[in-house]
C-alpha cells in the first residue's frame, strides 16, 4: 500500500513522522520544500502536487490549517482527486462537519472520506499520544486504523460524515473555555493577594481542576513565556467554525461566545503571533493587574 500525507506544519510534520515507521512507503507534499525535505532525509518520498499524491497513493492523509483550504487541496483543479482519486482520504485537519459532508457527497462512489480531527497539541503529535476523532465508513475506519494507531488514538465517533469533526469542535469548546475562566478566577484571586503558582496547586488537587490548570498556567502563564504552542489566531478559527456549525445547528453558545471575543481582544493586544494562553494577559489587565510584570 502507498500512502500519502499532505500538510507537513507544526502539527503534520511529526504525525507523517510517525507515520513513516510503520507504513512501507509514504510519499508526502506541502507548501515547505524544508518540510518536505525534512521528511525525505527520514525516508519519505516526495510528491510534487498534491495532484500526484491522487494519482500514486492508495490512502490520502491531510493535515492543513482551514476548511477553505482542505476544500480547495482536495477538491481543487489541482487537488488530490483532480487527476485520479485514492480510495480512501482521511482529513486530520479541523475543518468542520460541513465540510466533510461536502467532501463525502462530492467524492462519493469512488472514494471513502474520513474525517479526523486530532487533540492533543505539538508534543501529542511529536509523542503519538494526540486523539483522533473519526468519522466515516467505518470499513475505510478498519482499514487506516494500524497508520492511525501509529500517530495517535482513534475512536470512530460513527458512520455519518463529520462526526468526527462535530467531537472535535465539542472538544474545543471545552478546551477554549477552561483558558477563559481559569484566567478570571486566577486574576481574581491574584488581586486578592493569592500566590498564582499555590492556587495552581490548589486546583490541580480540587474540583476546579481542569485543561488548563494542569498544563498551560505550569508550563506557560505561571513562568510568562505564553509559549504553549497552539496560536490564538487558530484558536479563534476553530472557535469562530464552532459557532457557525452551532448556529446552523440551533445551539446557543454563549460561552464559545465570550472565548471569541477574549481571543479577539489577544490578538488586537499581543499581535497575530500570540499563543492562546496570552488570553490570561487580556484578562488580567481588565481587572487592573499588570499583564507584563
């Protein structure tokens, strides 16, 4: 089987990384000639297009960073089925049920779409330890589960297009709003005169715990490096999907609502660079506290 990975970021570099030691033969493409080259010297091949990976591989791996972009890598003049179709193309990215019922209606009876969104950050990658959250045929599930199993977790989430998508903005919106109010309580209690790495502790040991306080306050508020990993531009891209897929949906989501706007407010304060835990700085300084001490 010839298996085929598109999109090399911070996310699908060391996942097609991962991937390479247990698949016989992986040909890869992006954007990056670095990325790609950094995948060659491991023993990947590279694909010129991703056109070529459509007409070469059995099984087509994307991991890229917008629906619109997804939409246009596969299903562009120039995208994985615009010569020749794999059987089967599983999407990593987080790109919204929609759009893998797009993909699926549009691809359908020549090739099985999975969706698969993953969690689990940089280092989940890196490790092979992120969720994997699929939706789809759940023979094509079988099929790829072995190569899923060397990037990550997978659960079949079920059989109908996106619903590996709809766990995934579940997921965020959980993950999003744990920053939010892990940032309230923490300047409140900061301006009350507590210690913020002993109500850290505190959490971590009570029923307040969560996300946020076991790993971003430790590793990136607490020693202000705001250097999680994880963009708040992407951040309020995966929000702003999570919205428009609840209102189309008729779900009220005031909470995603309000992460929204604190990652709007990140960005205008700290600039399109900010890690998404800087929305602790947005917050503290609304409560007057220094963000920059």
């Amino acid at each position: 089987m010839i298996v085929g990975f598109l999109g090399l970021g911070r996310m699908g570099g060391p996942m097609a990384e991962n991937l390479l030691a247990h698949t016989g033969r992986l040909l890869v493409h992006d954007v990056s000639e670095e990325a790609v080259a950094a995948l060659v010297a491991k023993g990947a091949e590279a694909a010129c297009s991703a056109a070529a990976l459509g007409e070469r591989c059995d099984v087509v791996f994307t991991s890229l960073p917008t629906p619109q972009i997804v939409r246009e890598a596969v299903l562009g003049a120039d995208g994985v089925t615009a010569e020749a179709a794999p059987r089967i193309i599983c999407d990593l990215s987080t790109s919204g049920p929609q759009l893998a019922a797009e993909l699926a209606e549009a691809l359908a009876g020549k090739t099985a779409c999975l969706d698969a969104p993953v969690s689990g950050g940089i280092a989940g990658a890196k490790a092979g330890t992120i969720s994997i959250m699929v939706g789809g045929p759940e023979a094509a599930f079988d099929e790829v589960r072995p190569m899923l199993e060397a990037m990550g977790k997978p659960t079949h989430m079920g059989e109908t297009p996106g619903a590996g998508q709809t766990m995934k903005l579940v997921n965020n919106l959980l993950g999003a709003v744990a920053i939010g109010v892990t940032a309230e309580g923490m300047a409140f209690g900061i301006k009350q005169g507590l210690d913020p790495a002993k109500m850290i502790d505190v959490l971590n040991q009570s029923t307040g715990v969560n996300s946020a306080t076991r790993d971003k306050w430790p590793r990136s508020v607490l020693p202000r490096t705001f250097d999680f990993g994880f963009a708040a531009a992407l951040s309020l891209k995966d929000t702003k999907l999570l919205l428009s897929e609840a209102e189309a949906a008729e779900v009220p989501l005031p909470l995603g609502q309000i992460v929204a706007d604190y990652l709007q407010r990140t960005l205008e304060r700290e600039g399109a660079d900010a890690d998404f835990t800087a929305i602790a700085k947005v917050v503290e300084e609304a409560a007057g506290l220094d963000p920059d001490r």
